[in-house]
C-alpha cells in the first residue's frame, strides 16, 4: 500500500476513524452543547471524511487543510495553515480537531481556536498524549474539560495497522519530528467547552 492511500481510507485517516468521531458528536450532542444546525470547523480535514459525518448529522461544515485534494477545494474546504488562516472571529459553535493538534505549535493553535470560536462553544479532539502527563485538561488555555476518555485500543490498532503496511521504523507523520518511542504514547478523545 502507498503511504498517500493510507490518509485516504476513512477508518485509518485518525486512530478510532468515525466510530471515534461519532463518540464525539454524541457526546457533545447529550451535553447539549451542539446547537443543532450549528457550525463547526474540521481543522486538518484532510480528505472530509469527517466533514459528510458532520453535514448528515445536520451542522453547517467547513475545513480546512494544508493541502485537500483538488476536489474536496471546489467544494469549499481551504487550502490554508490553520495557524494564521485569516478565518473570522467569534464564528464557529465547535471547532473538531481529530490527531491535528500535535502537529501544531499549541500555544498558536489555542490562540487561534480561542480567536475563531464563539464563547461557550467547544472544541471535539482526539489526539495523542505522553502517558506519564496524563490526558490534558487545557485549563491553562481557558477551556474546561467536559469530557473525555482514553482510547487505548484504537491507538494500538491504528499502529499495529501502521506497522504492518510500513514496518516498526517508519513512524506515521504525527511521530515522525518528535520521534516518540510509541509505548510512551496513549491517545484521548474529549470536548472541552471555552470559558475564558
């Protein structure tokens, strides 16, 4: 299998493909934290997999990405850095960020989030994390942990996955620059809600 194809299957685009996305959404959707027909932004969209999730579910969708294939752009995703995209401020009831925020500086992902987001509105994510830091709470960012869950499973399916098309030493690109030793790595999913 191409390294390119492996983004590109919906189950394998994150660790816990849309059955972890659809936690997420039903999670924040019991909160009562989702307006219904809101709009949420997917940061690191990649192909807008998780995009048709969110449209057939009813919210108002948008994505962007630093490089969507040719057709998910004439469909409106951007083509941008999330980091200094000049998206509008107080916009968005929920901003999805599936394995994208450790990619980013996090202190320029948090600034803008906050600056994107409407007050009250939360933040659905499902990341990487150090085991020996715990899951994070993103207090010192002003947001409040709603809820969240570890997903160990999905984390050493996603790399046993990993593993088997491309082999131990070749790490997936959110490990390449920090060349983590995976035992040390667990994965989250969580919402957060802004409190300023």
């Amino acid at each position: 299998m191409e390294k390119g194809k492996f983004w590109t299957l919906t189950e394998q685009s994150h660790p816990g493909g849309e059955s972890l996305s659809l936690w997420l959404l039903d999670e924040a959707k019991s909160m009562g934290g989702l307006p219904a027909g809101g709009r949420i932004l997917d940061v690191g969209c990649g192909q807008g997999g998780s995009l048709g999730l969110l449209k057939d579910y009813g919210y108002q969708t948008e994505g962007i990405d630093l490089s969507p294939c040719s057709d998910q752009k004439e469909q409106g995703l951007i083509e941008g850095d999330f980091l200094t995209y000049p998206l509008e401020k107080d916009t968005y009831d929920a901003i999805l960020m599936e394995c994208t925020l450790c990619l980013l500086d996090e202190t320029q992902a948090f600034r803008q989030i906050r600056r994107c987001l409407k007050m009250g509105g939360l933040l659905l994510i499902s990341d990487i994390y150090q085991k020996e830091m715990g899951m994070p709470d993103y207090e010192n960012f002003s947001f409040r942990k709603m809820s969240a869950k570890c997903c160990e499973q999905e984390w050493k399916s996603y790399l046993a996955y990993w593993i088997w098309n491309y082999g131990a030493d070749d790490h997936p690109s959110c490990l390449c620059e920090k060349k983590e030793d995976w035992k040390k790595l667990g994965y989250y999913a969580g919402i957060y809600q802004y409190v300023n």
